[in-house]
C-alpha cells in the first residue's frame, strides 16, 4: 500500500455557505470581568483581569482560548510561530452540519476524534447535478472475541477516526458534511479535506508509540494529574522509485511544521494520524531506489 498524504485546504468563514453552528457573542467595546469570553472573527479570548475595556489582542488583560467552536474542527498549524490549541474540538447537539464551497479539487476526506453515529458526505455542482452522495455508518470496534459475557458488560468503543481517500470532487462543488449523533452531542477533533498525494510503498514493520502530554500539579501536600490526550508517533518506512523522490522532497520541504494527514496501510488504520513530520532520513538502496522513513508526530 502506498503512503498518502493530505494537506488540508485552508477553509474559513467564507468557504462555510450554511451551518447549524451557533457563533459565539462577538467582542463589542464595554467593560468585561474576570472569566468573560467574547469571539473576535474566527477566535475566542477571556478576561486574565479583574475587569478591562481592552480589545481582545491589543494588550495583556485577554488571552486566547483557541478558535471558536464552528472553525475548531478546521484549525490548522502554520509554522512553529503559530500556536494551536491543544485538543480542539467542535461540538453540537445531535448533529454537526456544514455545507462548503469555493474549495479546490478534494479527492480525500479525513476526520480525526470523531463522535457520532453515521457520516454522510454529499458533493453536488449545478451541472450535472450530485457528484456522489455517500453515507458511513460508525462501527462499534470492541473486541468481544464471541463471549457472550464480554459482549454484555465490556463498554463500547466506536471508531474515533474517519478517511475517505477514494474521492474525486472537483473544484467548485458544493461538499455537505453532517455527523449525526441523535440524542447526544456529535464531537469532531480535527477534520481535513484535499488532494491525496501517494508515495511509494509501505514496507514491513511501521512502528506506532505513544507519549502522554499529562502533568503532574503538586499543590501543598495535595498532587494531582491533569489528563491530556496522549500524542502518538508513527514512523512510515516507505521505498521510493527514482521518479517519485522530486516530487517527494518538495512536498515533505512544504509540510515543514505545517500539519498534514499520513495514511498508511488500510488494513492498519491506527497508522493513520492527522500531525507533522519530525524526523524524514532518506538511503539509496540500489539504483533507482531509495528506502525513506517518516516519522510522523500527531498534534
């Protein structure tokens, strides 16, 4: 199976034509207290101060809490001078709804931390009409190893992650995305769209750890473990064929600390993360041949 990757399209307010997404309050001029939040554009901030009648990124009296809730699932990392923040999430009752346009050709579709019950994905353009209009239903991924007992009394686990790599929408469609969680709150960490580059072949034993993100807090004679979702790394051993090693420089030259989705081996689907490349080594096997490995950290 060939390494693919995704570089997310850059989708804002403009590309989003209608969502069932609420915007939070916008930041109007007044006096805030301590703990207010108010959303300038696409991000929120809150108060640090006892009370203040700055604007949110003129001064120190707001720090930014991330971007709201409608563009969470579409934050990106540009560059290490950017900051993201850790563990953004998009979240609605029942569903999360959103119809896009202005975008580039798509051909591949990732969705990271997902909650929900099914995806539909609907492409449509004026003429002819819809391109594809597909439905998934998220499957229940608990090891029940055919024992009655486990399959009464072991909690569910439902997939958490979503690709689609086999598209082919063109530039200009209208794309609609619903994650339907009825009677819950539907969740999406991280959601990518567009075009699938494929490199070479994964070879035999990639390797997959896992580095927690937890602190430690000690307070008086009181400890205690902020929990933070774990990063993992991957690391893709992939053989290359002369004509494809351009091609793959330059794309690993322009994912420099910008994240993107690796996909490895579709039978391996925690092989498959949304992150940036940390460490990509290169040896010339034989003539016309190179084996590269990629270690990959997700964010």
């Amino acid at each position: 199976m060939t390494l693919r990757i995704i570089r997310p399209l850059d989708i804002r307010e403009a590309n989003i034509v209608s969502t069932n997404l609420a915007l939070e309050t916008e930041w109007t001029a007044g006096t805030y207290s301590l703990g207010d939040t108010a959303r300038v554009g696409e991000y929120l901030w809150e108060v640090s101060a006892e009370t203040t009648t700055e604007e949110p990124g003129t001064g120190t009296d707001w720090f930014s809490i991330g971007p709201a809730n409608r563009y969470a699932a579409f934050d990106q990392q540009f560059g290490l001078d950017k900051y993201r923040i850790v563990e953004t999430v998009t979240r609605n009752a029942d569903s999360i709804e959103y119809e896009l346009t202005g975008l580039t050709r798509v051909s591949g579709i990732a969705m990271f931390g997902i909650v929900a019950q099914s995806i539909r994905i609907r492409a449509s353009q004026d003429t002819p009409g819809d391109i594809m209009d597909t439905t998934y239903t998220v499957k229940d991924s608990t090891s029940y190893n055919g024992s009655m007992w486990r399959w009464l009394f072991l909690p569910q686990s439902f997939e958490r992650n979503y690709l689609n790599l086999d598209l082919n929408i063109p530039a200009g469609a209208t794309i609609e995305i619903t994650l339907d969680n009825t009677g819950g709150t539907a969740a999406v960490g991280s959601m990518a769209l567009g075009v699938v580059d494929e490199f070479g072949i994964v070879t035999t034993k990639p390797v997959r750890s896992i580095r927690s993100r937890s602190i430690k807090k000690t307070e008086g004679a009181l400890t205690s473990l902020l929990r933070r979702t774990p990063s993992a790394k991957v690391t893709y051993p992939v053989t290359l064929l002369s004509y494809q090693a351009d091609p793959f420089w330059r794309l690993m030259d322009d994912l420099d600390g910008v994240a993107a989705v690796f996909a490895g081996p579709d039978n391996y689907p925690e092989l498959s993360v949304y992150g940036f490349h940390s460490n990509v080594q290169s040896v010339s096997e034989a003539f016309g041949r190179s084996t590269v490995s990629i270690e990959v950290e997700t964010l």
